[in-house]
C-alpha cells in the first residue's frame, strides 16, 4: 500500500474512532461493557493521531525498515482493516435511529457481553500492532 492510501485510511480511522465515540457517549443507562468499550475507543484516537503523523513523517523517507513495518499493517484483512470493521459495526449499532417508532430505543444500550468482548479484543490487539509499529519493534 502507497503512503497516500495508507495516510487515508488512517484518517478513515480516526473518523470512525470519533464517530464511535460520541455514539458511546450518547448512550444511557449503559453497563459496564459501555465503559470499557468508551475507555478503548477514547484511548485508541490520540493512538491513531500519532501513528499518522508519524507515517507523513516518513512519507519522505519510505524505504526505512520500521515502514515495512507499518505496511504490513495495511496489507488486506491486517490490523487496520480489521480495526475498521470493528469500529463500522460498532458505531452501526450504535448509530441513533431516526423515527417516531425508534425514539424510545434511539440511546438504550443493548449489546450483549460477548459482542462487547469480542469487539474490545479486535481493538486491545490491533491497538498493541501499531504501538509495537510506533515504537518500531517489528
């Protein structure tokens, strides 16, 4: 993947991880499944941030070790594309409907427990892969 595909999907990213967020925040009467997934969310946008800035530094520079790296964060169904799955079905679901028949509904939460764990898991993994990418371990 170029440096110009790689910079747009991460700001694809960062989109979804603050879309994601404010969702999360609209929530009431949440469980702690609401809290933990706000918390992973929260803390993987300044993540996400950096690792961009990051990548258009070395947008000069390609041909160094740690972007083979981070390419092989970006190759089909790696990291980040799994990371943005997650966080398209999450906010999907969390997406307020519209509606007179939906109103009532528009910020209940009603996940399950292991759909919540599943996603936090997606997340606590592809997290760790770009921090491991940022501190350039490969």
């Amino acid at each position: 993947m170029e440096v110009v595909g790689l910079l747009a999907s991460i700001a694809q990213l960062i989109n979804l991880t603050a879309k994601t967020i404010k969702y999360l925040n609209s929530v009431k009467d949440a469980s702690e499944d609401r809290s933990r997934l706000l918390q992973e969310t929260t803390s993987l946008l300044p993540l996400i941030v950096k690792f961009q800035g990051q990548v258009e530094e070395a947008n000069t520079n390609s041909d160094v070790p740690w972007f083979d790296c981070v390419r092989s964060l970006a190759i089909e169904n790696g990291p980040l594309y799994q990371l943005r799955v997650a966080l398209e079905q999450l906010a999907k679901r969390l997406k307020p409907k519209t509606g007179l028949k939906n109103v009532a509904h528009a910020f209940v939460w009603t996940f399950d427990k292991d759909y919540c764990e599943a996603i936090l898991i997606r997340i606590e993994r592809v997290k760790s892969a770009i921090s491991l990418a940022l501190h350039g371990d490969t």
